[in-house]
C-alpha cells in the first residue's frame, strides 16, 4: 500500500486546502471518496479491467501538486498554437487541472444559454444544477482512480447545451501540460446536453514542458432525448507523460454519440469508457486509433451497457504498433435482460510492425435478452508480404510501401471522424508520425 499511503497522507494534510479551492458541489462528496480510496486502493493486475496495465506503479513516483493554485504566467492564446489550426472553432484552454478565464476567444460567441466555464466556478454559482450531475455517474465506490480524482479534483471544465440549442460551431479544448517540476494533475469535465440539444468537442492534450507529468481526468457527460454529442479526445504528449483518463457517458432516448479516442504520441495512456443506454431507440459510436512506437504503452478499456432495447451499439478500436510499444484493448458489450432489439458490432483490429511489439486483445460479449443481433471480432498481424513486395515491385521503396500500408490500415477509423477539418488534419498528422517525425505544435512558444 505505499503507493496509496502519499496520496491518503497528503489528503490528510491538505483537506482545508482542497475545500477552500473548489465548491460546495465538489466538496460534498470528497470525504466519501476519500474513504472509497482508502478502502479500494490503486486497482491491480488482479482487477479484470486493469490487468494490462501496472497501475500502482504510475502513482508510484513522488508528483508535486499545485494544490495552493499559484498562478502559471502564460497567456496560452498568444503562447500556444494546436497541432490542429483552422478549425474555425471555439477555442478554450484548461492549463493543467484549471479553467482559464483570464482571456477568452474572440469573435466565436457561443449561442445564447451554452456554457463553457470553470467547472468549480459554475459550481458555487449554481450549486444545486452541478450538485444534480457531479459524481452520479462517476462512482467512487466502484473504482480506486475515479475516488481519488474526486478527492483531489479541485477544478475542471463544464460544458452545458440547454434545451434545443445547436451548436453549430466546434468547441475545442486545449489541455496544456505545463510546469517547471514534476506535476501531477486532476483534471474534472462536466458535459450536460440537455433534451434535443448538440454540440460537438474536441479535447486535445499536450506537454509543454520537458517533465515528467502524470494527469487523472473523470469525464461525464449526460445526453438527454433526442441529443448529439461528438466528443473527440486527441492525445499528443511526450514519453515522460502518464494519462490515466475515465469516461463515463449516459444516452436517453433517441440519443446520439460518437466517441473518438486518438493516441499519436505518449508515453504511458490508461484511457477507460463507461457508456450506459437509459432510454430506447439511442446509437453511439466508439472509434480509437492507437500509432505507438519505442517502448509506449496505450491501454484501452471500454464497457457499453445496453440497459434497455432497441438501441445500437459500433465499436471500432485500431492500433499500429512498432519498436517494442505495448497495446491492449478489452471491450465488454452488456446487453442486459428486457434489452430487446439491441444491435451491437465490436471490432479491434491491430498491427504489430516488429517482432517486438505486443498486443493484448479481449473483445466480450455478455447477453442476457434473446432477440438481438451481435457481432464481436479482433485480430492481431504484420504487414502484408505479398503486398509489400507488389509495392516494391513498382518502384515504391520498402520505407514507403510500409507507411502507405499502416496508413491505409487506420484510415477507416479517421474517415469517421464527421469533423471534416479534423478529418484532414489527423490525415495528415498520422503521415507525420509514421514517418517518424515528433511534430510540434506549430507557432508555439511554449515548446521552445
């Protein structure tokens, strides 16, 4: 229990302090995932849902955390540009775990009645609509990462969609790693859309510095009758950052989701999707594109709860593995009694470039109701022979032919990408990163 013994000491320590830096909504229910901690522990190999991955050896290392939120001197709109310009988006950035307001963009207003703020200052404004939504559908009691984001988490993000309102402009987060010693971070969002409402996010990490950083982040989003949420998490960060990401999602009625996970560089990425069917007739889409290489490690687990029927289920899961990166991808489609008419398809397909690289696959299936229709596959290969050397055989140099190759293997995933800029962005920045180049953000000063 070393591992654990820092983080219950340190709350032990810095309670006042933590309860002074958020709001009453957050506050309620920390000491309860205090003591879920404290009883639950890190989860390990032995956990079924984390056997991949060595968690207590993440939360291992002695992090600094800026509890005390002194201010980074960074204005991240003049300093930082994304690796993904001219989206024509709404552009907001979360330095570390906290919302900055001390400047917002310009000329992209949002329509009337949508939110996007400080998670702990939405909060002490209007306790009792986050108090309705903070923690439901994260519970503390079930997971050992989720309890001790809610006891640390003392800010966040907060997107809210009233009633009808379209979106029609993308919203895009920028997640900035930054810190001039080695940080760990605990990083809330908050998403409500409410009854035919929709909008579409695009949360995109980076590093800004050359630390070793570790981030925990607990996303819930709730999607209410005849909603729309795109939700696209774009991970590129450096080899010395930890990613330990849950995502916890409820669909109502005749709902819509689409889930898109890309790693294109990391070092450690522990990213975990929880969706729930509440209401019949709702569809989500679930789509992951891992490119790792060296000695990464992208870790993917995935749970879809078809708790009523007539709803429908895709799951897409790709990864390119080369040098001696580690994958592994465990999806589990419930489909409980009563689920009548469900429609289900779970699909992980994978490439190892080297004799090295290793991927751990489990797609699952568990069915309780008699007449629905479910699928589930995965497979584990190498590059295509024959198809390499008919390249060759036209000119094309062995380096070239295996990039087209593993470029056209994960393509059907970026293809479903419905945000056409970032479609073509992610085209081109997977070249890149197959061909071996670490891109930096370009125009960003913070990289320099």
């Amino acid at each position: 229990m070393q591992s654990e013994k820092q983080y219950i000491d340190l709350y032990g320590q810095c309670r006042d302090m933590l309860m002074g830096h958020s709001a009453a909504p957050m506050n309620a229910v920390r000491d309860a995932a205090f003591d879920d901690f404290k009883r639950l522990g890190f989860p390990t190999k032995k956990v079924e849902r984390y056997k991949y991955t060595d968690i207590p050896a993440l939360f291992e290392p002695d992090y600094g955390l800026n509890l005390n939120r002194l201010e980074i001197p960074v204005d991240p709109y003049e300093a930082f540009r994304c690796d993904v310009p001219n989206l024509s988006t709404s552009l907001y950035f979360v330095l570390n775990d906290g919302f900055y307001d001390k400047a917002l963009p310009k000329g992209h207003l949002l329509p009337d009645g949508v939110v996007v703020c400080s998670l702990a200052k939405y909060a002490a404004e209007h306790p009792d609509f986050v108090a309705k939504y903070y923690a439901k559908l994260a519970k503390t009691a079930d997971d050992g990462i989720t309890a001790l984001n809610t006891m640390l988490a003392e800010d966040g993000l907060l997107v809210y969609v009233p009633k009808g309102v379209v979106v029609d402009r993308a919203v895009q987060v920028i997640n900035i790693l930054r810190s001039d010693v080695d940080l760990m971070v605990n990083r809330r969002v908050l998403i409500v859309v409410e009854k035919n409402a929709q909008i579409k996010l695009l949360f995109c990490d980076h590093a800004a510095d050359d630390r070793r950083f570790l981030a925990t982040q607990v996303i819930e989003a709730y999607v209410g009758d005849n909603a729309s949420l795109d939700l696209y998490c774009l991970e590129e960060t450096h080899v010395k950052n930890v990613r330990v990401s849950n995502v916890f999602i409820e669909q109502q009625r005749d709902s819509r989701v689409s889930h898109n996970v890309i790693t294109l560089h990391n070092g450690i990425t522990r990213n975990r999707t929880d969706l729930v069917f509440a209401g019949e007739g709702a569809e989500c889409d679930l789509y992951g594109c891992v490119i790792a290489d060296k000695h990464q490690h992208v870790d993917n687990n995935t749970l879809i709860d078809h708790r009523v029927g007539h709803c429908t289920s895709r799951e897409l899961y790709k990864y390119v593995l080369d040098g001696n990166a580690v994958g592994a991808f465990a999806g589990r489609v419930l489909v409980r009694h009563g689920a009548q008419k469900t429609v289900s398809q779970e699909t992980n397909q994978n490439l190892c470039a080297t004799k090295e690289a290793r991927m751990y696959t489990q797609p699952m299936l568990e069915i309780y109701a008699d007449d629905v229709k479910c699928a589930h596959g995965s497979t584990v290969g190498q590059l295509n022979d024959a198809a390499l050397f008919y390249m060759r055989q036209r000119g094309i140099s062995e380096r070239e032919a295996k990039l087209l190759l593993e470029f056209a293997f994960v393509n059907e995933v970026i293809d479903g990408i419905k945000l056409d800029p970032l479609r073509d962005r992610l085209h081109y920045l997977v070249e890149k990163r197959f061909r071996g180049e670490l891109n930096k953000c370009e125009g960003c000063k913070l990289c320099r």
